[in-house]
C-alpha cells in the first residue's frame, strides 16, 4: 500500500494492526515467560488488546455495544488478577518463587 | 482533540494556558510550604521562620537554595533508574488532573472562548480520579527503588491506603455525579448558581439566602468526601507511610534534596486538587453567592463598558473566587496536619472499608433513591 | 501531518516499546511498571477514540488498582533478576516465537487484506456526538440491553472476592507442611 | 375422581408400595411391610372398582377411558405415548390383578412372615403388580412392552427369590432366558407391524387392520401376528417355550399363585384378545395358535398325570389351561378364551393358594406322596381345595364348567374349529379331571402318609380368608357367562359376559355359514361333563379305594408311563439338541476363534492406543505454556487456512 497514505491517513485499520500486534506480544509473553506474575500481566496485554479493537469498531461503527464489552472485559480482567495474585501468593508461600513450573505439580 | 481550539491562535492561547497552570501549582507550593511553616508555628505556640525577609516570606528562596545545592545521592542497594524516577513521576499525575480543574467563567476574546483551566474534558471527575490513581505508583517506585525495608514498608502501606480509599472517594462523590446528572466540572458549577433551591413532588423551596451549593445537598458525601482526600494526599492524619516512630519517614526515607522537593510538590498538588474539587462539587466552584455570572458581566460591562474588558472582568473576579475558597480548604489541610494526632494502621483499614465505604455506599443508595422519588412522583 | 495522527503514532509507538518491555524486561517489576506504562497509554487511545469514559475506567481500574496490586504483589515477593526468565528448550522456544510470529503476521494480513479488498465499507462516523451523551448511551446500553451481563459479572465478583480471601487465608490445603 | 386421577392412582399405588418397602428392604418387620404393600394393592383394586363403575356408566360403544401422562418418545413419525386406557377388556383384567393380587398379598402376610427377606419379597410383589398394570393399561404395544418385560423381571426375582439354592436361582435364570426368546419375537412382531401399519397404538392397530383375509403365510399381518404369538408362548408358557413355567414354582407359592397362574401367564392370551381383529385377518395364525394350544393342553394333561409334586402337578394344571385359552382364541372365541382366563384366574389361585397352605402345613413339605388324609387336619383349606377342584375339572354349576365348555364348544362349532380340535379338548379335560382328582385324593384323602415328625395344622385367618373369597369366586364366578342354551333352560339369564366384551371383539366373518343346533351343543357338553366325570371317578377309586391300582397302570403302560413321567424328555432335548450344542460351539470358538483371532487383534490394537498414548501423554506434561502453545499453533493453521483457502 501507499506508504504516506498509510501514515497519514489514521484508519480503522491502524488500530485494528496495533490491537494484532499488542495481542501477538502478550500472546508471546504467555508462551516464553516463566513467572507466573509476568504470565498473568502478558494475558491482561492481551486483553488490553482486545480492548482496543472493542473500542476501535465500537468507534467507528457508531455502536456502544462495543465499549459495553470493553466494561465486562475489564472486570472479568480484574477479577483474573484478583485470583491469580492469590494463587501467585499461596505458590510463593510454598516454593518462596513464582516459578510456572510449580504449577505443573497440579497435573493429574 | 477539540478542546485544544480550533485555530492556530486559540492553540497557542491554550498551550501556553496549560503552562500557566502548571506553574501555578508549582509556585503555589513554596507559598504553602511557608505557609504550613508559619500556620504550624502559630498553632504550637512558636514563631516559625521569620527571620529572612519580611514575614520570613524570603525563607522560600534560601530553602530553594538548599534544596539545589544538596548533594544527590543514591542508595547503593537500591534500584537507581527507579529511585530517580520516582520523584519526577510524582509530579506528573498531580499536574494532570489539577489541569482538569475549572478555575474561573470562560473568558471571551474576539470570538475565541478560553477556558481558565488546563483543558476540558467532558468526564472530568473520571479522568481525576483516574489520575491520581497512578500515584500509587510513585510512591511504590520510590520505596522499591530505594532499596530500604523502611521505604518498601512505607511504600507498602501508602500504596494500600490509597487503593482502599479510593473506593470510598469514587463512592462519595457518585452522589454528586447523580444529583448533577454529569460528569463535567463546569457544568457542575454552573447548575450551583443562584439561591438554595429544593424541588421535590411538584413542589418547590427556595432559600432567601442560602446558596445552591452541592453540601447542602450532599452533606455526607462532603464530609466523606473531604476525609478520603486527606488520606489520598497521604497527609495527617493519615500519614501512615510516614509515621516517623515506626518507619523513620516512609517511602521517602532515603530521599534528600531537590527529589524529595518533588515529593513535596506532589503531595502539594495532591492537597490542591482536594481542594479544587471539594470547591467545585460543594462549594459552587468559582461561583459568588447571590450573584451569577451574568450578572456579573452586566457589572462589568457596565463599569468597564466594552465586552471583552467585562469579560476579562468577570472572569478575573470569579478567579478571585476560586482561589479564596480554594485557600480556605488549604488551610484547613494545614491546619487539620497540625491539630489531629495519628490513626494506627488497623484503624485507618477500618476507618476505610468498613466506615466510609458502608456510609458512602448508603448515601449512594440514598440519593439514587431520592432522585428517583423526586422525579417519578411530580404530581 | 496532523496532530491527530501524530498522536495515534506517538500512542501506538509507545503502547507496543512499552508492552515488548513487559515481554521482555528480565526483572518482573519493571515488567509490571512497563504494563502500567501501556495501561496509560492504551487509555489515551481510548481518549483517540473518543471513549472518554472507558479511559477514565481504564485508567481507575487497571492502571490504578489491577496493576498496582501487581507491583504490591510483586515487591512483597522481592524477586531479583530471573535467572532464567523464558522457559527453557531452544526447539519448543522457537516453535513459539514462531506461531506468534505467523499468528501476528496473520492477523495483520487478514486486516490488510480487509481493506484492499474494499470490504471495509464502513463509514467512518462523523465526529461523534458529545461525550456526555456517549457516556449516558453507555450506561443506557448497560443498564438495559447487557442488565444479564452486569448482574451475572456482579455475581462473579462476588465468588471471586470469596475465592480469593479463601484461598489466601488458606494454610497450604492438603500440602501444609506442618 | 376423574378417570385420568384413577387411572394414575391405580398405576402408582402400587409403585409407591415398591418404594416403600424397597428402601427398607433388610426389614424383617413383616407386619408393616405386608400392610403397606397390601393396603397400595387395596387402594389399586378400589381404583379399579370406580373406573369399572365409570365405564359400566358409560353407553357400550363409549366405554374407552384413556389417558395420556406424557410424551413418552418421538422419534420422526414413531411416537410413543405414556397413554394408558382403560376399556372392556382391561377393566377385567385390572379387576382380576387388582382383586386377586390383595387376595394373595393378604395370603402372603400369612406364608411369608417367617422369611427373612419378607420387606423384598413384598416390594417385588408390588413392583409386580405396577408391571402388570402398565401391561393391561397402556395402550401402545411399547407401553404394553415395557410392562411385559417389566413382569419377566420381578417373576426372574420372585422366582429365585430363595437365591441362596442355586436350583431355585436357576430356576428364575430358565425362566429369565426362555421368556427372552419369546421376547425377541415380540419385538420383531412389533417391528414388521409398525413397518406395515406405521403405528404401535393398539386401537389404531386394531382400526387399522384390513378387511381382507390374508390367505399367505408370509403376509404382513401373519407374520407379524405369528411373531406376536411366539412372544406369548414365551410369556404363557405354550409349546415349545413351555418348559420355564414347571421350574418356576421354585418361588414363594403365593407367587406361583398370583404371577404363574392368575395374571402374568395369562398376559398372552390378553395380549391376543387385545389385538383380535388382527389375528382375525389372519387365519393361518389362528390355526398356528389353536394347534398350539389344543397340543399344549393334551401333552401338559398327560405330564401332569404322572407328577407327585403338588405345585408341579398345578403348574401342568396351568399349562394345560392356558393351552385351553390359546385353543379358545385361536378359533376365534376371543371371549371364550376371556372368560376361561378370568375363572382360571380364581380357581386356579384357590388351587395354589390352597397348596401354599398345605405346604405351610406340612412344614414345605410338597411331596403329595408323603401326604393324604389332611382333610381333617385342614377343613377350611380342603373344603375350598374342593370348590377349586370341581371348578377346574368342569362340574356344574363351577365356575370352570361355563368357561371351558364354551371353549370347546366353539372348538367344535366355530368355522375356524374342527372336530379334532374339541376331541383335544375333551381328551384334556378328561385328563384334567383325572390327574386334579389324583392330587384331591393323594393329599386330602384316603389314609394318612405323613411323617410322623410333621403335625399339620390348619392356616390363620390371614391366609384361609383369601381362601374362602376365591372358593367363593370360582362357585359364582361362571354365572356372568351362561351359554344361552342352558339360560334358555333355566330361566332367561343373560349373559352378561358376551354384551361386556361385544364391542371390542370382532365377529369372524365366515360365522354365519353352518347353523349349530341346541341339541348338538347339549350332547357335546353332556360328553365331556361325563367324561370328566367318569375318569374323576376312576381316578378317585384308583387312588383311594384300590391302593396299588395305579402302580399296576403304570407297570401296565411301562414306556408310555416312563415317558411321561420324565415329561417327554423336553428338557433333555432342548438341553441335548439346542444348549450343549451351543455351549460346545461357544467353548470352541472361544478356544480357536477367540485367543487366536480376536484377542490378538485387541492386543495390538491395544498396543496401538498405549504406544500413542504414551506419545499423548508426553504432549501433556502439564507446562501449561506448551498447552498454550497447541492453542496458538492451532489458530494459526485455521487462520492460515481461512486465509488461503
């Protein structure tokens, strides 16, 4: 594509490419991270992510629908942090280390 | 980005308004400080700075002085990146929501409209509190840079005492944003116009003398209002982080200088946006009682006799206004600083969650009920 | 360029350094400082987008309570720098870096692909109407079309609230070592 | 009450009972158990009273009471109802299993308080009866299916009530498999009827069924019709499924009374009669089932002279009778047959019940050889044995006389009968007298051969009550259906039975084609009542008067007597000719085809699943971030391939 029009000319589809990217870096945090901490902000990445292409088509399509999402998104974001922290903190309490690898103690 | 004007001079107006604002809240603070200084010394009974210039007024520039010339240092086993980020980081949240803050009537120039505050923004008490939320943030960047278990404690405890009053201080003033049914500031100050007047079941009561200001309507959330800022502000009597027998001096043990100058100015600015806000949700903002704005420009116009100078008349009288409420509250900061003794730490929590939120979660209730009754019953 | 494009750049720009930061910063706190960094600035694109409301809950919630709570969290535990921040195996490692990499390309390609197509159709919408009403359509679209949602989300966070104080007063369940 | 609250009271009464007494079922408590499951049976007969009421209320042609609780299935077109009716035919039966059941629970209270197992034994009763009553009640063949198994299932349970004897177990497992194979028939029977008729609701079968006789043997209707039978040879107990039902008298006696003689043998015949318009259309199948049963009534006649124990002896008895009923509907005397069920149902639960005394008397003791001479130590016992007796072997005015000399009449004059169908008849019911007066005389007669360790005694009210109410019932219970020559002669009795079931029996249509007259119905009655009687007499002098005499016809009859005695080696035969060869078949395709063939084939087919398992399983290592990763990499091959593709 026209490389000044796509600077210039801030679409839809700007924000739609920085919602993609911001989700493939957290996607890629949860994959290679090892503290289970950093595990839970690289999913909060990805929902801020999600967030945004919400808000974007809720923006741009004229629908509040969109922005309605975004308000469970962040509670459902708040209340995963609330739980993760307590499990983050019950597993430190054990292995003094947050380590994604104590939580394979829990397969069957 | 509206709000920044349309044409090139309303956007260069409204930059350098932004500069204006900042720096007065930064010079604000030496005058508070001195203020504070003085106001303490006249409580216990001593005489304060007074002896470098007249009133000890010159005080700030020799303490401007010291602070500058202070050697600056870092902990060794502390985080240096973060410890000397903290302290500039203070500054920032402060600074954006008192530009938020309306100070005075629009001024009207040739056409243009200036707003005397940073910028409008229509969700305004959101974007506050949303602000000063990311204080936390210093305060934990400064205690974890500094590399002190007495920093990280004080850090610890600040940050949870702001978390939990926060809760409170949104609730307080849900009942404010439902009795003005908006979130923007100046139209808040706009419907506080005018005498007290109560409208309810078709009929209506208006005061002969009483202003139409938010407490008189909100009384509780006022008073829960005013108390969660004093411990968003980290201040007495809810100045935990730094209880000096417990934690030498909280978060900011280790700092000296110019960055712990920067602290001050960030809980300086803390204190200015209770302040601002308890004048804008309760006090009528900038408005005079018994005269409204417009009445005020007919003044104006009619000592002055054109529009723009009664414009600039008007909005400098408002400003006027503002700021003498807005020293009121201020005052009362400092004052309360100095009179109150301490909360112990388990009291502060129960203060927090489970006496201020019950009560602002009732008057919440109260209120969204009253609204409802006033205007579902109108016959 | 126009101030408005210069600021989604400046945004995007600063949202994507500062959520590699996070991937990619080896001590977890200055992971969490830098998800606080994009907190702030993916609220400021709300602000681009004109949701103005759901920044200042952006701003609330995550950035002034979710993270933190992170930081809290993270400093109680005092961790230094990891020695090994990303999970071991070269093999797997860049399998995943890989997936990412086409999942990401992929993405971005199908939105490419989206516009050159023409599909896109849509309209962009004249300059919305004022904010205050846009916040007032929110919360009417809240409290009436998505009332389920909300009422169900309230039951959640109840449990959650219950969950967690149960599992964080918990002495360590069938693992207690005393 | 409306009819649809009965109709529910009715069904589950009875269940409520099985619950009850089936969660308390280690109870010893027999009282209790015995009155709740007598007071549910009692509720269900009151119920059946009121509807029988309703419907007596009802004008002849309106007399249908259905009820529909739920859609039971609906697959496509096939749907099933959990509807349930209540019309001519199954008022009677409800009466009969309702009436009899509390007459034989209340006989239980009695017999069974010393068993341990009594709170079951009450339980599976009840359950029992629920079976039966959704097998008269319901109104499709599925419905009536699920009560038809439901049945085969408590008698397996009550047969081998007494599990802990692996003869008796057995004995419930024979009847079990026996009752399978008649089952397997029925279902296919269901299956070509609803193939032809698209429907399994008995009343649309029955409007459904054509005008036109079906002359071929592998007509729809036939087939199915004979599927059907085969089904009720298995449940009745007729040739060649026969075998189950002398077994079976391994459980309690009150059992034997009420499911292997009163209701649930009976279940084929009712089923016949149910869809007689059917079995109408198809001649063949009547012929099938009038030879059917004309052979099974001789042949169980014939075993039944040479039995010594007294409820084997009643169960040949039963056989025999039922083979009547198959006689009576195969020629097209669906009433007939009816009638003879309802009186068979009386007397023979007299019969039973009345044995079940002696035995409780003699201590189980059911060897009639060790017996004689009990009629004065049970008067009340032997003087309703006696009313039973003279029922069954025809005397009038018993109730037996009307049902089965109907049948054989009509045997004889129905366009469908013939000659050698009546003398069948008239042989068993010689045979019939003959062997039942031998049981008379052997138990209650002549001298006494009992041990001298036994003292018998007579029964408590509890069980001679039922006794006497049967008695009663199997003197009057013939008088609804007096045939019209002997109420021409009397007086003008109508008859009662014959108006009841006209609606709902299909006249043959070839009836009208030869004129009987009076005169040959009363010589034909008049031969086989004196048959009857003269063998009754023969055998009384034969086994009281003459002792030894029937030794010397035995001896007389060497390999007849022989045979006979080891009823006809049927089970010698199946077991030869059907089941070891099975067995072996079975051993050996075990042996070879088995280890060789099939296991070898699971061996590595398991080893197959276990060797990719094991690579499963290293895939699950519970790194929750390679599960992660397997997400990712799958929406990266579907994105990739909604993009591509």
């Amino acid at each position: 594509m026209p490389s000044t029009s796509f600077l210039t000319d801030i679409s839809i589809n700007h924000y739609l490419i920085l919602s993609a990217i911001l989700f493939s870096i957290g996607m890629a945090g949860v994959l290679l991270r090892r503290n289970i901490i950093v595990l839970f902000m690289s999913i909060e990445l990805m929902l801020n992510a999600v967030n945004i292409s919400f808000v974007t088509f809720s923006h741009y399509f004229d629908k509040v629908d969109g922005q309605v999402m975004v308000f469970f998104v962040m509670t459902i974001a708040a209340a995963e942090a609330a739980v993760g922290l307590a499990l983050a903190v019950s597993i430190f309490k054990r292995f003094k280390e947050v380590n994604i690898r104590f939580f394979e103690h829990l397969k069957g | 980005m509206t709000s920044m004007g349309s044409t090139s001079f309303e956007i260069t107006i409204n930059l350098i308004k932004l500069v204006l604002v900042f720096l007065m809240m930064v010079q604000a603070v030496p005058i508070l400080v001195w203020l504070e200084r003085r106001g303490s010394a006249f409580i216990q009974n001593r005489f304060g700075p007074n002896r470098v210039g007249p009133l000890g007024l010159l005080q700030l520039l020799a303490d401007a002085v010291k602070f500058l010339t202070k050697e600056d240092f870092a902990p060794e086993k502390g985080n240096r990146f973060m410890f000397y980020a903290a302290p500039v980081f203070a500054l920032i949240p402060a600074a954006i929501a008192y530009m938020a803050v309306p100070m005075s009537v629009p001024l009207k120039l040739d056409g243009h409209t200036f707003l005397i505050q940073g910028f409008e923004i229509n969700v305004g008490i959101v974007f506050i509190l949303g602000i000063s939320s990311l204080a936390a943030y210093t305060i934990l960047m400064a205690g974890w840079g500094s590399g002190s278990k007495f920093s990280l404690m004080g850090a610890m405890r600040a940050s949870a005492q702001i978390i939990s009053y926060e809760l409170a201080l949104g609730l307080s003033i849900v009942g404010v944003i439902l009795l003005y049914g908006t979130f923007n500031l100046t139209e808040m100050v706009n419907m506080q116009q005018g005498p007290l007047t109560f409208s309810m079941f078709g009929y209506t009561v208006t005061s002969s003398y009483l202003p139409n200001w938010g407490i008189f309507y909100q009384p509780v959330g006022m008073i829960l209002f005013f108390a969660a800022t004093f411990a968003e502000s980290n201040r007495l009597p809810f100045d935990l982080a730094e209880g000096e027998a417990e934690l030498v001096a909280g978060f900011h043990t280790e700092y000296g200088g110019f960055k712990m100058l920067m602290f001050f100015i960030g809980e300086y600015g803390h204190m200015m946006i209770a302040s601002g806000l308890m004048t804008t949700f309760f006090f009528g903002g900038y408005g005079i009682p018994g005269i409204s704005f417009q009445e005020m420009h007919q003044i104006g116009l009619n000592l002055l006799g054109t529009e723009t100078l009664a414009s600039i008349f008007n909005t400098v009288v408002h400003f006027l206004s503002y700021n003498l409420k807005f020293a009121i509250f201020l005052w009362i900061f400092i004052h309360v600083r100095w009179t109150l003794p301490r909360f112990r730490y388990d009291q502060l929590m129960d203060l927090g969650w489970k006496t201020m939120l019950p009560w602002a979660l009732a008057n919440t209730m109260l209120t969204a009920v009253v609204i409802f009754a006033a205007s579902y019953f109108t016959i | 360029m126009t101030a408005d494009v210069f600021i989604f750049w400046f945004l995007a720009i600063l949202t994507i350094v500062s959520a590699l930061s996070v991937v990619l910063m080896t001590n977890p706190i200055y992971s969490a400082l830098s998800l606080a960094m994009t907190m702030v600035s993916v609220a400021a694109i709300f602000v681009t987008l004109q949701a103005y409301f759901l920044a200042g809950v952006q701003l609330i919630v995550y950035a002034g309570a979710v993270m933190v709570l992170f930081v809290m969290v993270l400093m109680l535990f005092d961790l230094k720098n990891e020695l090994q921040a990303f999970s071991r195996g070269k093999f797997t490692g860049a399998i995943k870096v890989g997936a990412v990499g086409i999942l990401a390309g992929l993405i971005v390609g199908a939105v490419g692909s989206f516009i050159m197509a023409g599909k896109s159709g849509a309209p962009v919408t004249p300059e919305a109407s004022t904010s205050a009403d846009a916040t007032k359509a929110l919360s009417e679209h809240l409290f009436f079309n998505h009332v389920f949602g909300f009422e169900a989300l309230g039951v959640l966070l109840l449990v959650i609230a219950v969950g967690t104080v149960a599992l964080s007063r918990s002495k360590g369940g069938t693992h207690a070592k005393h | 009450m409306s009819h649809q609250m009965l109709i529910a009271i009715l069904l589950l009464s009875p269940l409520v009972g099985f619950i009850l007494n089936g969660v308390r079922f280690r109870s010893s408590n027999y009282l209790l158990a015995g009155s709740i499951a007598t007071g549910a049976v009692a509720v269900s007969f009151a119920c059946a009273i009121a509807l029988f009421m309703q419907l007596v209320g009802l004008p002849p042609e309106q007399r249908r009471l259905t009820v529909s609780f739920f859609e039971w299935i609906s697959v496509g077109s096939f749907k099933v109802n959990a509807g349930f009716v209540v019309d001519q035919i199954s008022a009677i039966m409800i009466l009969i299993i309702t009436g009899v059941g509390s007459l034989i629970h209340l006989f239980s209270i009695g017999y069974m308080h010393h068993d341990k197992g009594v709170t079951k034994y009450f339980a599976y009763l009840n359950f029992f009866l629920f079976n039966m009553l959704i097998l008269v009640l319901g109104d499709s063949l599925l419905t009536m299916f699920v009560g038809w198994e439901g049945v085969g299932l408590c008698s397996y349970l009550l047969i081998g009530f007494w599990f802990n004897d692996s003869a008796k177990a057995a004995a419930g497992m024979k009847a079990f498999i026996t009752n399978r194979i008649g089952d397997a028939a029925f279902i296919i029977g269901m299956f070509i009827l609803f193939m032809t008729f698209g429907t399994l609701n008995m009343h649309e079968l029955n409007g459904l069924a054509p005008t036109i006789m079906e002359s071929s043997w592998l007509g729809a209707v036939t087939l199915g019709t004979l599927m059907l039978f085969i089904g009720a040879t298995g449940k009745s107990a007729q040739i060649p499924l026969y075998v189950w039902l002398p077994d079976a008298m391994a459980g309690p006696t009150p059992v034997s009374a009420l499911i292997h003689a009163a209701t649930m043998v009976t279940a084929g015949v009712y089923m016949i009669v149910r869809l007689n318009p059917l079995f109408v259309v198809a001649p063949n199948t009547m012929m099938v089932i009038a030879i059917v049963g004309a052979a099974t009534a001789v042949l169980a006649a014939t075993i039944g002279l040479t039995q010594t124990d007294i409820k084997k002896v009643l169960a040949y008895s039963t056989v025999s009778q039922l083979g009547y009923m198959f006689l009576a509907v195969g020629v097209g005397a669906f009433g007939a047959g009816m009638f003879h069920l309802m009186t068979h149902a009386f007397f023979k639960a007299l019969m039973f019940l009345g044995s079940g005394s002696v035995i409780h008397a003699m201590h189980e003791e059911q060897d009639i050889r060790k017996m004689g001479g009990l009629k004065k130590y049970l008067p009340i016992t032997h003087f309703t044995f006696v009313l039973g007796w003279l029922a069954i072997i025809g005397m009038p005015p018993f109730a037996g006389f009307f049902s089965k000399d109907e049948i054989l009449w009509f045997a004889y004059s129905s366009p469908r009968g013939h000659i050698l169908l009546w003398i069948a008849g008239a042989i068993g019911a010689t045979l019939t007298a003959f062997y039942m007066t031998r049981l008379m005389a052997l138990t209650f007669w002549g001298s006494s051969r009992v041990d001298k360790s036994v003292h018998p005694h007579e029964s408590p009210l509890v069980m001679t009550i039922p006794l006497m109410v049967l008695g009663l019932l199997s003197v009057i219970g013939g008088w609804v259906g007096i045939p019209h020559v002997i109420s021409e002669f009397v007086g003008h009795i109508p008859n009662f039975w014959e108006h009841w079931l006209e609606p709902l029996i299909t006249k043959l249509p070839e009836a009208s084609q030869v004129a009987h007259s009076a005169t040959e119905e009363w010589a034909l009655m008049g031969v086989s009542v004196s048959l009857a009687s003269i063998s009754a007499l023969a055998a009384f002098i034969m086994y009281t008067k003459k002792a030894g005499a029937a030794d010397k016809v035995a001896n007389a009859f060497g390999p007849v007597y022989k045979l006979v005695d080891n009823k006809y080696y049927v089970d010698e035969a199946y077991f030869g000719v059907i089941i070891n060869p099975l067995v072996s078949a079975s051993r050996d395709l075990w042996h070879y085809v088995d280890v060789n063939v099939i296991d070898k084939a699971t061996y590595k087919i398991t080893d197959l699943v276990r060797g990719g398992g094991s690579f499963v399983r290293s895939l699950q290592n519970g790194n929750m971030q390679q599960y992660a990763m397997y997400v990712v990499l799958g929406v990266v091959i579907a994105l990739s391939y909604m993009l591509v593709g």
